[in-house]
C-alpha cells in the first residue's frame, strides 16, 4: 500500500483536519449496533443490517424518530438515547483504533495542521472513544451531536467545528466514512475524503478521494 500525503490526494493543504469518529477513528459501528439491538430487543423489535447501514451517519435525533415510527415504540426519544448510552459506553471502551489512526493524527499534529472530531454521537460516546484510543489529548476541538440543532446530513457541526478551529470552511478536510457525513462536509464548503468501511462500503460515497484505509494517507509535505 502506498502512502500519499494529504494535500497530494486532495489537490490543496488543509490547514485543519476534522475526522468523524464512528467507522474512521474506530470500527465502533459492530458495538453501536450491538448497543441499538439490546435496547429494541427489549421492545420485541429487530431491525435489519440493512436498515441500521441507512442509519450510520444520521443525527440521533432523527434515527430515533425513524425506530420509533418503524416498529411503533411508546417511549420517549430522551429514555431510547439514553438507554442506549448506558448499553454503548461499556463496549466502546475497550474499541482498537482503526488501522493508521494513530501514525496520521501524530504526523499532522507534527506539521501543525489543526485537528477536531465532529461526530453525532453524544459526547459520553465521544470522549469514551477517544480515551480508549489514547487520542483524548489529540485534537483541539472535540464536537457532539448535541451540541447542533441540525445533525448530519446537515452542514451544523462541521460548520461549528470550523468556527472553534478558526479555520475557513474552505481551508478544511473532511474524513468522513458515510454518504451523510460527506454530504454534510460537503454543504457545508469543504474539501473530503472518504473512507470505505464494511457498513458504507456499498453505498455511493461522493467525495474528492475515496481510500480504503487510512493507512494510505500521510501529513502534508
């Protein structure tokens, strides 16, 4: 596998870097499904593979309104979240880090490139992630779901990420592994790279560079 730096695959230097955390800082989405099944199991309600795929990327809000209308549950979106949160913290712990994580995050903080995570998952989940990884001190903005009025596919959190950065849309770098998630980067006026996983693999992935692992990438020159 050969690595290329980030501005030779995109066409420009980022000055900052923001990752999604679910599929590309770790393959959380096996724990976040296992999570969701034990609490709809619960209901006497299964949801496909497929099902969930169209899920991944989607704010938490509007997964669960979609549940809750698919298999007709009577609880409130709050007690669904954070019955899941309780379900998800313990399996996330213990998540390995996506392969060339580690070795890309340290080479762009190296070259000064400024870092964030915008993810939809709620902060516990995040910050669970990211001690896990040993990358709770790596980024300079960290932020969740919650934190936006509109989730993903909407612009919202990579919007506010920029804003906390101090860094211009147009001068960022989107890694993101869902349709949803690229599509939000991408309203939002930023440059992407996609990332295939087991769960988007299947799905159109628009973005300027598509990679199979993070392993092929490497800070600017």
């Amino acid at each position: 596998m050969e690595q290329q730096s980030l501005d030779t695959v995109v066409g420009f230097r980022p000055v900052a870097v923001i990752f999604d955390m679910d599929g590309v800082l770790a393959d959380t989405e096996p724990r976040n499904e296992q999570a969701l099944t034990t609490v709809l199991a619960r209901r006497g309600a299964r949801m496909t593979e497929d099902e969930y795929r169209g899920l991944v990327g989607q704010s938490n809000e509007t997964s669960w309104a979609w549940m809750i209308r698919r298999f007709g549950l009577t609880d409130a979106p709050a007690d669904l979240q954070d019955e899941y949160v309780r379900e998800v913290l313990p399996l996330l712990s213990t998540v390995p880090p996506s392969p060339g994580i580690g070795a890309l995050v340290g080479e762009l903080r190296a070259s000064g490139i400024r870092l964030a995570v915008a993810s939809s998952s709620p902060r516990p989940a995040v910050e669970t992630v990211l001690e896990a990884l040993g990358l709770a001190s790596a980024f300079d903005v960290v932020v969740s779901g919650e934190e936006v009025a509109a989730g993903k596919p909407a612009p919202d959190i990579f919007r506010l990420a920029a804003k906390r950065l101090d860094v211009a849309p147009s001068r960022c770098l989107v890694i993101e592994d869902s349709p949803h998630g690229l599509e939000a980067a991408r309203r939002a006026g930023m440059h992407t790279i996609a990332l295939r996983t087991r769960y988007t693999s299947g799905q159109a992935l628009r973005a300027d560079v598509v990679v199979d692992s993070l392993e092929e990438l490497g800070a600017p020159e």
